[in-house]
C-alpha cells in the first residue's frame, strides 16, 4: 500500500464545502436562464420603431394612352419610359426601363387616342421623401419605311399618397408632351433639310427644374395614365401623410 493511497493531501482538498458550491452552481444556472429568456423575448414597440430604417412605395398601373389634337406626324407611335428617383431611393422589385409596342389610329379618326396598355408594377424603398419617383416618357414616332423621329417628352411623379379607391379605380393622370424647338433659324432650317426633329441630349434635365430654365417648348399632345400607391412603414420614421 503506497503512502498516498487512502490519505488526503492538504494540497489536493477543496477549501470550500459542498453547500457552497451548490449554491455557486445554481445562481449560474439562473444567470444562464434569465439572458436566454431575454433573447427569446419579443421585441416590444419602441423597439421596433427604433429599427424601422426604410418605408416602402409599392406603385401599380399602366401607360393608358397618348393623345395628339391634330393628330400624330407618323403612321405608328411607341413609348420609351425610365423611373427617375433620388440617391435615397432603391429599387426593390420591377423593371426601371421599358418600351412599348407600335400603335396607331390610322383606323379612326385622326385625333382619337393611340392605346398602349402598358402596365408598370414597382417597389421603392427609402430614407426619405427628398428625389420622389418620377417617369420619362420619350414619344416617338415610326413611318411606313421605318424610319424613326423624336415627337416628344413627358414627364410625371408617382402618385404620392395611397389610393383610397377599388383596385379597379386608379388614379387618372395625365402629362403634357412637350416637343423641344430649334433655339435659331439656322437650326430649324437644317432640322427641316436632314428632316430630323430636334432631341435634348440628356432628357433627365427635364426633371429638374433649374437645369431646363433656358429650353424653349412647346406642346403637342398628352399622355394618359392610371396609377395606384401603396406605403406601408412612412409614420414609423415620423412621416404623418394623409391624402
């Protein structure tokens, strides 16, 4: 038998006696057991005001039609459009650009409205208010050899508040086409002889209102459209609209 079998060293003894330790254990438990409940916890109001970080603008509707009174130059019309919005703004979900089909009245009277039907369906997310959606509209115009010219632009901003109607009831809008002029004489003859209608070489312009200050227009129809709105999130980062 050696000499440390069956002896208690004073080195390898516990100083403290077993009630303290489970004492110690269970306070450890209950520690372990209160921050797991705290995790689990729902997050309460506050709580989740103080993480609202963005609201949303969901808009559907469609490109109805165009109108022209004294009728379009060219046998067949089409539509280029593009969502125009701030820094603050992200797209979500659906397309930025698109363009439509060839439409025309030939088949009716000559200022009956050219039908596109183009439907639009965006999601915008944002920080603020400041760069609100806007759409561009670029009218052209194609003749029976193919050939295409400008017949004008028009822009519009999204509807702001949110539709009260039924869902079959959008929002009627309408925007004026606005057909840029020759700023000289020169210029006008040369878009006559060329036979090619005067186009701005950035279109966005038209949105801001002191960048197109000088530009000289003038109207040669309007567009239709039918939108709706959709926000949801606004009056958890403070903003209070009502329409």
């Amino acid at each position: 038998m050696s000499a440390s079998e069956g002896i208690s060293l004073p080195g390898n003894q516990d100083p403290s006696p077993p009630r303290e330790k489970h004492k110690q254990k269970a306070k450890k438990d209950r520690k372990k057991k209160s921050s797991s409940a705290k995790e689990r916890a729902p997050p309460s109001a506050m709580d989740a005001k103080a993480t609202a970080s963005y609201f949303s603008l969901s808009i559907t509707g469609q490109i109805v039609s165009a109108t022209f009174p004294l009728g379009p130059d060219k046998e067949f019309v089409f539509l280029r459009y593009e969502l125009v919005a701030g820094p603050d703004w992200q797209l979500a979900s659906g397309p930025q650009h698109g363009l439509t089909q060839l439409a025309t009245n030939r088949r009716g009277h000559f200022n009956e409205p050219v039908v596109f039907n183009m439907p639009i369906e965006v999601t915008y997310k944002s920080t603020s208010p400041f760069g609100w959606p806007q759409i561009l509209v670029s009218v052209f115009g194609r003749n029976g050899m193919g050939r295409e010219t400008l017949l004008g632009y028009a822009h519009l901003h999204l509807p702001v508040f949110g539709s009260r109607r039924p869902a079959e009831q959008a929002e009627q809008l309408q925007a004026p086409i606005l057909m840029p002029k020759c700023p000289s004489m020169m210029a006008d003859i040369t878009s006559w002889l060329l036979r090619r209608e005067p186009e701005l070489k950035d279109p966005k312009v038209l949105l801001d209102n002191l960048k197109c200050k000088g530009l000289s227009m003038e109207s040669y129809g309007s567009l239709q459209f039918q939108l709706s709105s959709v926000m949801r999130g606004a009056r958890k980062l403070g903003y209070h609209w009502h329409s």
